[in-house]
C-alpha cells in the first residue's frame, strides 16, 4: 500500500527504490527463517529487482542488494532438479555477484568484499556440478582466494579457516580433473592453514573435520 501511495504521489526514484529495498529485506529475513517455497524466493527476488537500478550504483546498499539477490537465485536453484535449470539459476547467480564486484566503490567495507567473493566462490564449487567442472573450480578456487584477501588478521575473522577448509577442498576437486599432485599440496597448505586456527579443544567438530579432510 505504502507503494501504491508513493507511485500516486510521483515520489522520486530513490525514494521508491528504497522502499522496494525495504519490503526485499523483509521477504529476505522470511526465507532467512525457512520461507523458501518458489513462490516466496520469486517475489522477494521481483522486489530486488525493483530497487537495485534505483540505487546509488557502487555504494554498499546497492551492493547489498545485489548480493541478496545472487543469494536468492542460488536458493532457487537448489529447489531445482534438473541440471539445466540449476545451471540456469547458479548462473544468473554469477552475473549478480559479479556485477556487485565490478561496480562496488572502493570505500565499500573489506567484510562485503570477502562475503561478495565466498559466496561466488560457493556458487561455483556447486556450478561444478552441473556445468563444465574443470572451469568453475578454477572459478572458485580464484573466488576463494580473494576472499582470504578481505581478512587482514586471521585472529578477527571467525570463519578464516572455513574459508581454508573450502579452499582446500576445491584444490582436492580439482586435483581429480588435472595436475593432481601440486593441486594435493595446495590442498594440504590450505587444510594445514585451517589448523593452524582450530583446536580439539575449541572447536572439536571443525578439528575433526580438518583432519579428515587432511587425511
């Protein structure tokens, strides 16, 4: 109604746009919470659509914004069983989180940057599944590997060393498909460095599961 009420009054663009942005979120924290149904997840992403090209391009709303929506076309094809519409769903996923990486302003909060770069990199991890896997593990072996850029001091950064453990774990994918034995060893750097962060007194599970994975 609030809407409605704007586009009566010839409200401004940016005006609108943020409240198109507003009522997103909103749908955003419903799937956040389990709402995932298609019909939610394409209502919400009909929304983001509305505000993002009203947005001040490159500024962290727009950003933002961006990312929700690649988020929400990745959920969207993991309600999907046939590898052509996945593909197609993790795809227009890709086109989001690059643009939000090619248009961001520098000034944009390092934590963006490297939440920007690990999910491209998860949305290529699972596009591997379903497309040409040799391409998307380079894809996002080189994601993953930006994102750890965005952590200055592994001390600050919680999940540094899933990060690690991702890494390394796209390294041991690819060392399946090609140059096995330097792919193995990034492999083992990239677990080891996890390690060096967990500790079966801290984080039980994550040490066990570090282990494994090294084994």
């Amino acid at each position: 109604h609030y809407l409605q009420e704007l586009e009566q009054a010839e409200a401004g663009p940016l005006t609108r746009a943020r409240t198109y942005l507003a009522a997103a979120q909103v749908c955003r924290d419903r799937v956040e919470t389990g709402a995932t149904a298609p019909a939610t997840l394409d209502f919400a992403i009909d929304l983001y659509r509305q505000a993002i090209p009203g947005l001040p391009e490159g500024e962290l709303d727009w950003c933002d914004a961006l990312n929700d929506l690649a988020s929400l076309y990745w959920l969207h094809g993991q309600l999907e069983y046939h590898p052509e519409v996945i593909s197609l769903w993790l795809n227009r996923s890709v086109a989001a989180y690059r643009q939000a990486l090619a248009g961001a302003l520098v000034a944009i909060p390092a934590l963006n940057w490297k939440r920007l770069y690990t999910n491209l990199a998860t949305v290529y991890s699972l596009l591997a599944n379903v497309e040409d896997p040799l391409t998307a593990l380079q894809q996002s072996v080189e994601a993953f590997q930006k994102a750890l850029q965005y952590i200055p001091d592994p001390q600050e950064a919680a999940d540094y060393a899933d990060l690690q453990n991702s890494l390394g774990s796209a390294y041991w994918r690819l060392a399946q498909l090609e140059r096995p034995q330097p792919h193995l060893h990034q492999a083992i750097s990239a677990y080891q460095e996890a390690l060096n962060w967990r500790s079966p007194q801290t984080h039980p599970q994550d040490y066990a599961m570090l282990q494994n994975n090294l084994g």
